[in-house]
C-alpha cells in the first residue's frame, strides 16, 4: 500500500495541527512506501512573498522531521522539486471539466468569505488530483472535511482512464480520527483564522503564557465540574497517560481547585512531550546540509515514480 501526505508550509505548526494530522500522517510511514511533501505550488495561492514561502517551506522540513518522519522509512521532499507533477496537472486540466471544479466546497468557501478567486485557486484540485496520482497511490489521509478532495481526485482519473485507457490508479480517503477537533484558547477548534493557536516549537515560557491566557468560565472554585466537554480538560487529556487524566477527572468531579492549577499542569505535561522533538528539531536545524541530502535524495526517488506515471499517461494520451 502506498500512502501520500502533503502539508501547506504556511506558518509554524500548532496543536491541532499535530493531533488532527500530523501525527497520524506519521504513524503511516510504516507502510509498504509513504510520500510526504511540502506543498509549496499550493500555498503560492495565499503567499506572494519569496522569502516567506522559501522559509516557511523549509520551517516545514525541519518540522515533519523533528515530530518523526524517518527519511529512511518515507520519501521526503519539496513539492516543486517534481516538475513531472506540474506537467502532469496539465494532462489532466485538459480533461476536467469545469462544473466538477465549481462545485468544490474550498473554493465556494473562499470566494464567500472574499479571497480573491484567482486560477490558481480554482484550480486548486487538479493540482491536487496531480499530487497523488503521480506516485500511484492507494491511500492519502485527510480530514473528515476534506474527503471531497479525494472524489474529485478520483472522478479526474476515472473520466482521464475512460478516454485513454487505464493509466491512474484510483486513491481512496483515509479519514483520520475525530481528534482533529481540538480545542484552541477559546474553545473554539484551534485555527490559525482564529488566532486561537499554541505552536509545537514555541520555547516553554510563551507556550506557558499561552496556556495560562486560555479562556475558562467563572463558576466558583468549591463547585464539582464534569471533565468531559470541557475544554482545557480535553487539551491536558492529549498529552496525559490514563493514569493523569484519570486523576485529573477525578479533580474536576471532586471541585475546591481553580482553573489554575489545571493550566499549569497541562503547560508542563505539554513541555515535557515535545521535548523530544524539539532537541531533535535544533539538531536538524543546525545541519542544514543533512537536511538538503534528504532532500534531495526524497526529490529524486519521487521524480523517478513521478516520471514512470507522467510518461504512461504520456503515451496514452498521444504526446508521447
């Protein structure tokens, strides 16, 4: 089975970022063959900045290798790396027709909320279908909100192997768990659009500040309160074992404790579990030519399968 993931390099990752994706993108790479790329053609629809996008795409590398991406078990690479992606969009932009396009939620969600509608983001999902077509894969996780992402993948190479013959391998949606949903310092799902974030590499003392300025309600200290729907329980339960979390349950049900006390355990549970991963970050960070083997290596192993597919739809369609 092959799986392929690929992440917008558009600002430091957060928490939700982690445990709604991220992390389950990495627990694939155990697969048969995984592909993980730094979508940086795609975030050109939203930054227009050079030295932004080359640094955040970059930002983006040392990230998924920190949190465990192993170059050794999974292909790592730049998406404008694979140039074959690119032509391959437009094989399949040849065939697509333009009412699949305007049905795609993203972009009727954008254009109502005034994003200017520029090709580039209508035609967001062909770029996409490319992505994943061109490494044959069987497998791309995704967001329950995102699966149209994957039909209208699927519906591009089924209407592309009914004019030329089967060239693509059909790709199926692996919804991940519902934990995307989790909480920022407002209640609210964490986004960045909310400004309601904590970022993963933030050093201990903001992301401490941050914790403690989440949002709690006023009921008075003595009172029992019920853990579950709660949201700052729900955030100190994604880093505690069974054994914490069930302690800290107990805290809530027994009352006579302030929000507080809750915070700063949730602050030091939250250090203690990407501190791992921030040691490994810094070792990366100042091995700026071990990260360009990797990926260089990740670029070259994704042309070589990106190429094979590029040429049979090549050929299939008569530019060959």
């Amino acid at each position: 089975m092959r799986v392929l993931s690929g992440l917008q390099p558009t600002g430091r990752p957060h928490w939700g970022n982690y445990f709604g994706a991220i992390r389950q993108y990495i627990e694939l790479q155990d697969e048969d063959e995984s592909y993980y790329f730094i979508a940086n053609l795609h975030a050109l629809t939203t930054i227009r900045d050079r030295e932004m996008l080359l640094n955040y795409s970059y930002e983006a590398v040392l990230d998924f290798l920190a949190l465990g991406l192993d170059p050794n078990k999974a292909v790592l690479f730049i998406q404008s790396d694979v140039p074959e992606v690119s032509e391959l969009c437009w094989l399949l932009m040849a065939i697509t027709p333009k009412g699949l396009l305007e049905r795609c939620v993203s972009y009727k969600d954008k254009e109502a909320k005034g994003i200017a509608s520029d090709t580039g983001l209508f035609t967001y999902p062909v770029l996409q279908a490319a992505d994943i077509l061109a490494y044959d894969a069987d497998v791309v996780p995704v967001g329950e909100d995102q699966t149209q992402h994957i039909e209208v993948c699927r519906d591009i190479a089924q209407r592309f192997n009914h004019l030329f013959g089967e060239v693509f391998v059909l790709p199926k949606a692996k919804v991940l768990e519902a934990t995307a949903k989790v909480p920022g310092t407002d209640g609210e799902k964490m986004s960045k659009s909310y400004n309601n974030t904590i970022e993963i590499f933030d050093e201990p003392k903001p992301m401490k500040k941050r914790i403690m300025r989440i949002e709690t309600d006023s009921r008075p200290m003595e009172d029992p309160k019920e853990p579950e729907g709660d949201h700052l329980y729900q955030l100190f339960s994604l880093f505690a074992d069974d054994s914490a979390r069930e302690e800290m349950a107990a805290m809530y049900r027994r009352g006579n404790f302030g929000y507080g006390e809750v915070k700063k355990a949730l602050a030091e549970a939250a250090e203690n579990y990407f501190a791992p991963a921030r040691e490994r970050r810094a070792e990366f960070a100042a091995k700026p030519e071990t990260v360009k083997e990797i990926l260089g290596d990740g670029a070259a192993r994704a042309r070589k399968k990106a190429g094979e597919v590029l040429l049979r739809a090549q050929k299939a369609c008569g530019v060959k």
